[in-house]
C-alpha cells in the first residue's frame, strides 16, 4: 500500500515536470495571445497513463507551482497573474483534461482509436473553458474569441492528438509488457 502510494507521487511529480518541459516547447502566433504549446501532449499522456486520480493530482501539482511562481508556464513564467490572465482559463483546465482523458480510457480501454476519442473529449473541454475565461477576461465576444484562441489551432492540435495516440499507445503496450501499467498504479 506504501508502496503503490510513494509511486504515484511519483508518477504524479514526473508528468508535472514533463508538463513543465513540453510548455517551453512554444511557437507564438503573432494575433493571439495564446501560443502554440506542446503542453497538450504531455497532458494527453498524463491521462493515458495514469489512474483518473493521480492525472488529476499531476497537473493540478503543475498549476500549483505556476501560481507559486515556478516558471512553468510557457515563455518561462509563473505567478497568480497569469493564472488570471486571458490564458488563464487553458492553464486550469489542465487537471481536468487529464482526468477526462484517464476516466474514459478506464471505461473504454485502451487503444489508439480511443485513446483519439479520450484527448478530442478533453480538447473541447478546453476550449469550451478557455475560451469562456478568454472572453470574460478580455471582454472580447465569441466569435472573435473563437477566431482567437480556437481556429488557428485546430490542425495543430488534431496533430497533437493523433501524435499522443500513437505514443500512449507504444508505451502503454511497453509498459504493461514490462509490468509498470496496469490498475494498482
């Protein structure tokens, strides 16, 4: 029982970490200010890999260091200023994407199929909140906010969640082969 706890604190500090590293990996669109992000796909792994309940407690780990002022967002930042700025609402949907995305492919299985079905259901859990904080925030009405923070990166992210399929898929066969996956973790 030990054990399995001290795992999943570990688990859990590992993929904030990596969250950490993939939301440096940032190419910034000129008419937004949400950037382009790898954070996602750490995200999306988070999910994939670990129980409903350790995903949740990973990222919310990543936002708790962000508000702390950890430089852990994009652009090497931290600090409650940007948790209530107008991408503030992308960052604290993080937890819930993981755990969406864990939840469901506990439900469904896994696969990679599923696992695409799992991380487009967090997606537009994302937008819908991102977008509505974007717009409170900024005052700017939805279209203009969907035109914004969601159609640019509606190819890049179908990308993201077809690259995190494969992976989750790969290292999910890896890791349960090796013993490492599977319901105790």
């Amino acid at each position: 029982m030990r054990h399995q706890k001290v795992t999943r604190m570990v688990l859990a500090a590992m993929f904030a970490a990596i969250t950490a590293v993939a939301s440096q990996i940032i190419f910034p669109l000129g008419f937004t200010p949400v950037p382009f992000s790898c954070a996602m796909i750490a995200i999306y792994l988070c999910g994939a890999l670990l129980d409903p309940r350790t995903a949740f407690f990973s990222q919310l780990a990543y936002l708790l260091a962000g508000a702390a002022g950890a430089p852990v967002f994009s652009y090497f930042s931290g600090g409650l200023h940007k948790l209530a700025g107008p991408t503030g609402g992308y960052l604290f949907v993080y937890p819930l994407m993981a755990l969406a995305v864990s939840a469901v492919t506990r439900r469904w299985g896994r696969g990679f199929f599923k696992y695409c079905a799992a991380m487009t259901m967090a997606l537009a859990l994302c937008y819908a909140v991102g977008t509505a904080w974007f717009m409170f925030v900024s005052g700017t009405g939805l279209a203009a906010s969907l035109v914004a923070c969601v159609a640019p990166f509606v190819p890049m992210d179908a990308v993201k969640i077809l690259l995190s399929a494969a992976l989750a898929s790969a290292l999910s066969r890896a890791l349960g082969k090796a013993r490492l996956l599977g319901t105790n973790i």
